[in-house]
C-alpha cells in the first residue's frame, strides 16, 4: 500500500479517535492511586464512607481517617509519601468525582442504603476489586435503571416468592413512587 492509502488510512485513524475522544466521558485520574482492594480486607465501606448512613451524599475519609493508619513516614510506598505530603501541608487530598448525576435529580444515600437496604455494589460495581481508582462509573444508572427498580418495589425476595414465602414473611410487594416529582425537585 502507497501514498494515497496510507493518507486516506491515517485519515480515517484520525476521525475514528476524534468521534471516540468527543463521545468517550473523560477519564478522571486522582491524586493519589488509591486501592480500595487492600483497605476492605480491613474496612467497611461504610468505615470511610461514614455518612451514606446517614444522609444524601456518602463522601470520602477525611486525612484524620488515612492518617490512623498511614502516620509513620519511613518504609513508605510512592503513594503513601503523596499522602504524607498533603498531610504535612495541612491539606485534605483534592479527590475528584466520579459518580454524578445531573443537578435536576434528588438521590439519598441514607434512603437506599439503611431504608432500602441496597448493597452498594449494585449500583457502584465491584468497587472492592480495584488496585486504583476508577477512571470512570464501573456502572452508571441511567433514568431507566432508577424506575426499574422502583417498580419492582420492595418485599419478598422473588426466590422466596417462589418458594412460597410464609405467611408473616408474606407482606404485600410495595411499589415505590416513579412521579417525575419523587427525582426531579
Ligand atoms: C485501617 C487502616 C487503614 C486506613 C484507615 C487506610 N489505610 Fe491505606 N493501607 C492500609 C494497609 C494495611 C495497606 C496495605 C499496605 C501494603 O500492602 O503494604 C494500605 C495501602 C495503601 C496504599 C497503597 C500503598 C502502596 O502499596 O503503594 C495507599 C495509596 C493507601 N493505603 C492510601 C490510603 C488513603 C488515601 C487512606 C485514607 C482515605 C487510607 N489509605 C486509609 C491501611 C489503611
Ligand atoms: C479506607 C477507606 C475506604 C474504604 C474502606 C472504601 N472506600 Fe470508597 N473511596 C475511598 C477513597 C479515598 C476514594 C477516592 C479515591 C478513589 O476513587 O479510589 C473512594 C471512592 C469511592 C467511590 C467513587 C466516588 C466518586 O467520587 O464518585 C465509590 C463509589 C466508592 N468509593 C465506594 C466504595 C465501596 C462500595 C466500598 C466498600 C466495598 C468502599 N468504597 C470502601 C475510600 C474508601
Ligand atoms: C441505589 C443506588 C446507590 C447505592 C445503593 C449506593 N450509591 Fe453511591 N451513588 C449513587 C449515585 C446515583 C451517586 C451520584 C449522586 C449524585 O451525583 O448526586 C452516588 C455517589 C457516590 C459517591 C460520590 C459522591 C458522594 O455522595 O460522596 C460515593 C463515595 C458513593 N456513592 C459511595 C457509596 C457507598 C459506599 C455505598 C454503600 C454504602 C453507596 N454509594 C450506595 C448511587 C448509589
Ligand atoms: C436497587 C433498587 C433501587 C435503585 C437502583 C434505585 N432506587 Fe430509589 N428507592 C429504592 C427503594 C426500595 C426506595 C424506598 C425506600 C423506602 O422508603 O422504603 C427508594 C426510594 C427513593 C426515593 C424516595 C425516598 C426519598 O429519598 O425521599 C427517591 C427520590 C429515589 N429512590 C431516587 C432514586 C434515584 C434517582 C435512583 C437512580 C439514580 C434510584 N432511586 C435508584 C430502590 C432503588
Ligand atoms: C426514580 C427516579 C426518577 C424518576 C421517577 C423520574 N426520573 Fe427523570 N431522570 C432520573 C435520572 C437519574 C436522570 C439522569 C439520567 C442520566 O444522567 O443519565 C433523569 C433525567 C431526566 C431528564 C433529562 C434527560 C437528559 O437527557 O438529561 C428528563 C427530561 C427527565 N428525567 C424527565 C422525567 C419525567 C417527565 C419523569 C416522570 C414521567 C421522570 N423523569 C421520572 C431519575 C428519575
């Protein structure tokens, strides 16, 4: 293949990465490699994520939290130094978001998590798999995704449904509001 192929191929190489770099999120690189894979051998999620237990947004461990751990300077990995570093200069670590929904929608944690008792990988993906963190949502949820859920409802699991629940277990599936008003505020 000669001059005008080659061309005509770097051509279309050229307009395939710019339509996947326009329509492709962002990646997000964070300030340090965080890995949640080490630190849920020890912790509960809910150990750093301390207020999805109780209110709408989960948050992230504050310095005073990584510190209880990761306080003696010497022997550390390249990362942990990082850490040191915005610690020494009396700074939080500028974690940036990954997970974000549109500011026309309302969500609570503390609804889904204590109320509702969802397990926070079925809407975060196997988030205590990871070596780093996430470049992107491992799961987004999409309107559709909300609603589903919500029409499913809550009550017997649909196994014991099949199993035929016994009677005390067997209270009536309750179906949760899908009125646009209930996300949108
Ligand atoms: C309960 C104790 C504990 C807490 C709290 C904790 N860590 Fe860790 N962290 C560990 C342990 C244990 C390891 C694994 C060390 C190893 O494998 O050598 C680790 C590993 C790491 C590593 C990887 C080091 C490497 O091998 O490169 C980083 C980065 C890190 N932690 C950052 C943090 C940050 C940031 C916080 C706060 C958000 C935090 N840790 C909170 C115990 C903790
Ligand atoms: C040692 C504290 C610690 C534990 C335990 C922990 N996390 Fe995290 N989490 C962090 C830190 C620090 C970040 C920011 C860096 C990153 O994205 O990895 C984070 C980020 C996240 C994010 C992305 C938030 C965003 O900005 O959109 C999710 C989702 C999350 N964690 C879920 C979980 C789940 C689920 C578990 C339990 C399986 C868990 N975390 C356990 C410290 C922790
Ligand atoms: C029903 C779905 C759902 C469940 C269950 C859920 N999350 Fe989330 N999470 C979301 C959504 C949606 C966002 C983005 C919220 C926004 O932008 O207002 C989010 C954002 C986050 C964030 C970043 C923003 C923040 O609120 O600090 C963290 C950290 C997080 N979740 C951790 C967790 C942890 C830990 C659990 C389990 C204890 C959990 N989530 C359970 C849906 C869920
Ligand atoms: C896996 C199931 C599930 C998913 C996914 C889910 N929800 Fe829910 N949601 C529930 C349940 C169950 C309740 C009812 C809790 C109760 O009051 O018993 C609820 C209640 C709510 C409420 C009303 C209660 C309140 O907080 O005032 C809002 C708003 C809500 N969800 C928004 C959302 C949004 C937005 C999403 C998608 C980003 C979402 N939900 C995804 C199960 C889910
Ligand atoms: C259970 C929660 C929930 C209910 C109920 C709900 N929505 Fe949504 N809606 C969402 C979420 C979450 C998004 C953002 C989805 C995303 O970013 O992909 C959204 C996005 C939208 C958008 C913006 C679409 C876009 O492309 O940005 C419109 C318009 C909308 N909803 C209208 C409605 C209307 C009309 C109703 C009632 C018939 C409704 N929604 C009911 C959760 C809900």
């Amino acid at each position: 293949m000669r001059g005008p192929g080659v061309v005509a191929l770097i051509a279309l190489g050229l307009l395939a990465w710019g339509a996947w770099y326009l329509l492709a999120e962002p990646a997000i690189s964070q300030p340090i490699q965080f890995p949640h894979k080490k630190h849920v051998e020890l912790l509960e999620c809910t150990d750093c994520h301390t207020r999805a237990t109780k209110g709408p947004v989960a948050g992230r461990p504050s310095m005073e939290t990584c510190l209880s751990c990761h306080s003696s300077g010497e022997g550390n990995s390249v990362e942990e130094k990082k850490l040191l570093a915005f610690a020494e200069r009396g700074l939080e670590v500028p974690w940036k978001r990954v997970w974000r929904l549109p500011s026309h929608v309302f969500f609570s944690h503390r609804t889904h998590v204590v109320v509702a008792k969802v397990k926070c990988q079925s809407c975060h993906g196997p988030m205590e798999t990871l070596d780093r963190p996430p470049a992107r949502p491992l799961k987004t949820l999409s309107m559709n995704d909300c609603i589903a859920c919500h029409e499913k409802g809550v009550g017997p699991s649909e196994e014991d449904e099949q199993k035929g629940a016994k009677p005390v277990e067997a209270v009536a599936r309750r179906r949760i509001s899908t009125d646009c008003n209930v996300c949108h505020r």
